[in-house]
C-alpha cells in the first residue's frame, strides 16, 4: 500500500509538469513490498512498471528501461514466456526505444 500510495503521489505530480519530488520513499516502499512477497510477485512486476513509467515521465530513458527490463523478467519468470501479459511490457521497452529515435 505504501508504494502504490508514493507511486500514484509522484505520477500525479508528473502528469502536472511537477516531476521533482525525490525517488527515494517509492524506492524504499517497493524494496520492503520485495522483502516481503519475495522476488518473484506479479505485484513487484507492475510497481517495477509503474517505477518506470515515472521515469519516462522524468525523461530518465535509462533509468526507465532498467525498470521496464527487470518488470518483464520478473513476469517471464512468474507468468511464462508466451503469457500474453507479456505483450505490454514488451510494448513499454518498443515505446522507450522509439522515445531514443
């Protein structure tokens, strides 16, 4: 709940043109939510997205795909490579390599 509360704060903010509030509580909050339900957990796959769309609301492109990298791993492993899930976070890394030209 605490990182789904940082990450709805810091995407409304984004989406307002006010993209400067620090990372950092996200960042712990998803680190106890991993502790917790280990590292494989579809809900520690979609943080990892939301993390990254709020990078690419930052234009923080490499950060972005770091987060959108470990997202589809994480559903890889959990879901299976041909999971249909799968297409969306492949389609978040297609939209992040067309932002890079």
């Amino acid at each position: 709940a605490q990182a789904r509360f940082h990450q709805v704060r810091l995407l409304r903010e984004c989406l307002a043109g006010r993209c400067t509030r620090p990372l950092d509580p996200l960042l712990a909050a998803i680190e106890r939510h991993r502790r917790t339900v280990g590292d494989d957990h579809p809900s520690l796959a979609r943080l990892q997205v939301e993390l990254a769309n709020i990078h690419m609301l930052r234009r923080d492109l490499p950060a972005a795909e770091r987060a959108y990298a470990d997202a589809l791993a994480r559903f890889e492993r959990v879901l299976g490579r041909s999971h249909p899930r799968l297409v969306v976070s492949l389609g978040n890394l297609a939209r992040l390599a067309l932002e890079r030209g």
